[in-house]
C-alpha cells in the first residue's frame, strides 16, 4: 500500500511529527509492507459490477491491526457511563479505539464513511480528554481504492478532507493527520 495523500487537521502533522516521529515511522512503514493484491478476495455480488473481484475491508483491518500490534500498538477502551434522569435510568457502554501507542491515537477505516468522522471529531476528543491519547492519525482509502472495495458507501479521503476543511477546526479537536492511501502509487493528476 502507498500514502498518497495526507491531510492535517488541527495542525495534527506537526504535532505528530515533534511528538511521535518513531509511532509516524511505525505508521509508514505498516502501510508500506502490506500489499493490497492478497486481501483482494471478495466478489462483488452488486448489480453494477457483477463477480468482479474486490477488496476485503475485514482482511484489511486484521492484517492493519496484526502487523501494528506486533509493533506494540494496542487496543483502548474507555468506559462510559450516563444517566437519563427523564426514565430514570442510566446507560453504561465504552469506547473502544483500534490502536494506540505513546498516547498516538491509530484508527484504519475501510468502513462507513460516517465512521471516520465520528472517529476524527468525536472518538479521538473523547480519548484525548481521558489522557489516553494527545493526538491521532486516521488512514483512509482514496476514492479510487474505496470504489474497490467491498463496502458500499465507504469512506474516502477526498470526502474526508473535504468535510474537514469546510467544517473548520473546533476547540475540542484532537491534532489529527489523516492519510489517504491506495493499492498502488501510479502518478495521479496534479490539477
């Protein structure tokens, strides 16, 4: 896999940088070794592109969360807990980031593209605030890897970027760099 793209958000590529210059090398050296024609193993069932094969979002996310905890990365939970004084109940969950290392915050998203907005402006504020992370990064596909996978209404960087830079920046923001990556690194137009 290639990083093609990257975005920083909240100034988050200098922060990383003056911070956890040895995590961003785990990072880039991750993506680097992985190659995106094994986990291509899924045929698309959808009308538009019939027994074509796709990419695997599930393999990917395993072999992503494999290869970074060998790294010494790890999985944090948060636990949760508030009360609804209207019902007179409370409701009780967590939080759970995929990896952590060195208070970086680690999300790969291959899914919804909900998912990586939520995790950018709400799951990385939540560990930033229980000390458990100072700041993120969050690994996206390109629109060109998203439309070759097997995930409808996946998530990619352009529209990742996109809604980041016309929503701004907010006072709850965790110092976050988003990479847009894809399969393979062929010159993209620069216009």
């Amino acid at each position: 896999m290639h990083i093609i793209a990257e975005y920083s958000h909240k100034d988050g590529r200098d922060f990383i940088l003056g911070n956890h210059p040895q995590e961003l090398e785990d990072i880039r050296q991750v993506i680097a070794q992985i190659d995106a024609m094994q986990f291509k193993t899924k045929r698309s069932r959808e009308k538009t592109m019939p027994g074509r094969m796709l990419y695997s979002p599930i393999e990917l996310n395993a072999e992503f969360k494999r290869r970074f905890e060998a790294l010494g990365w790890e999985k944090r939970r948060v636990q949760m807990k508030t009360t609804i004084p209207e019902i007179g109940k409370s409701h009780t969950g967590f939080r759970e980031i995929d990896l952590v290392k060195n208070k970086l915050g680690l999300e790969v998203q291959f899914g919804k593209y909900a998912f990586t907005l939520y995790s950018v402006l709400t799951k990385m504020a939540i560990f930033a605030k229980r000390d458990v992370i100072n700041s993120g990064v969050e690994i996206v596909p390109l629109l060109n890897l998203a439309g070759k996978t097997s995930t409808i209404g996946g998530a990619s960087f352009e529209e990742v970027k996109a809604d980041l830079e016309y929503r701004g920046e907010g006072n709850t923001d965790t110092p976050t760099l988003i990479l847009g990556i894809d399969a393979t690194k062929r010159p993209y137009p620069t216009t």
